[in-house]
C-alpha cells in the first residue's frame, strides 16, 4: 500500500509541475538581465524583500523535501506520521481533483499569471470564470492541493514545507489586493464587494433565512 501512496504522490506532484510550467509567461523566458532584474525589484517592492528572500527559501526547502522523498533515505521513516490509509487516500482524491481547478483558472488567467505579485503594462482584471466569484481561486486550489499531498505522504519532510509556503501565499492576499486597488481603483473596490478571497461569498439573504 506505501508504494501505492508515493507512486500517487509523484504522479500528483509530477502532474502539477508539468502543468505550472506550461503557462510560464513566454515573455518571462525571453527577459534580459535588466529587464528581470526590474521584475524583481517591482515583486521586492510589492511584497517586501524579507518575503521574497523567505518564499526563496521555501522553494529550495520545498525541492529539497520531494528529492529526500524520492530517494527516501533511512532516517526519513522516522519522521513519518500514523495516518490512516483512508485519510491518505482522501488526500490523493483531493490533491488529484486540484489539478482541474488549477487548469481552468490558469486557463482565465492566461498571460497575467505571475508567480510574483507584479503587474504588467497591459493587465487586465479578470473576473471570468471562477474569478467571477473568488478573487484569489489559485491560493484556494493551491490549498486544496497541498493539504492532499500533505496528508498524502504522511511525513513530516512533506508535511512542514508545504504547511510554511501555504503561511507564506496567505500573507501575500492584502499585499495582492493593495496592489490591485492601487491599479484599478473603484474597478477593483466593486469586485470586492460581490466576491469572496478564497471562497464564494454568501449571499445575506441566504444567510438570514
């Protein structure tokens, strides 16, 4: 059965990988030196240096946790977890069922995806799709995906890097609506009132009844 639970993992993870590099904006590829170098201090300015050196970190920490998984050395079993196999496969549905969500809203996003909070010359706000409901829908699949993978592994060499970066995209929701209130303005502003940040809102009326 654990071969099972990590033959799913790497197929999960591999899946996601494949997916998030498909739509790495072609033009981020092409950058010159200079031109990404302007990137980055526009994702500093909006996030902060100490945040942009922390999710660096967590992305080494990240791709260092799944090669230790992979090869799975001795002293990794000890850091393994009593998760039950129904809630394992629980989290194998749910980070698999991820993967759809995640397509279709990198599918809405298109080219103004971006890893960093920065906004581009010609950005657009998008309120299609799922964004017609929740303003930040990839932090919620995100969520969804990780706590799978997560529960997936039942390992601690998982479990604490994925547990830190998901910390880590929270704290960058009111730093991302800054930012996009001071690119659209009222535009904005009126997109926050019918929608919810990681789940749709309830209508009041429902609420009430």
């Amino acid at each position: 059965m654990e071969m099972f639970f990590r033959v799913g993992f790497f197929l999960a993870y591999g899946s996601f990988f494949l997916l998030r590099k498909h739509y790495v904006n072609p033009r981020k590829v092409e950058e010159t030196p200079s031109s990404l170098n302007e990137g980055i201090q526009e994702a500093v300015k909006n996030e902060g240096k100490l945040s942009v050196a922390f999710r660096g970190i967590l992305s080494v920490g990240l791709i260092t946790s799944l090669i230790l998984y992979l090869v799975s050395p001795d002293w990794i079993s000890n850091l393994s977890l009593p998760i039950p196999s129904s809630l394992r496969m629980f989290g194998l549905i749910g980070a698999v069922s991820s993967l759809p969500l995640l397509y279709l809203i990198h599918q809405e996003l298109g080219k103004y995806w971006s890893p960093d909070l920065i906004i581009q010359e010609d950005h657009q706000l998008v309120t299609t799709g799922v964004y017609h409901w929740v303003r930040h829908p990839m932090y919620s699949a995100l969520t969804v995906f990780m706590a799978g993978i997560s529960l997936l592994s039942a390992n601690l060499i998982i479990i604490l890097p994925h547990a830190l970066t998901l910390l880590s995209l929270y704290s960058r929701i009111e730093k991302e609506e800054k930012m996009m209130e001071k690119r659209f303005g009222e535009e904005y502003l009126k997109y926050e009132k019918h929608t919810g940040r990681l789940l749709p809102r309830i209508p009041l009326k429902l609420m009430s009844e």
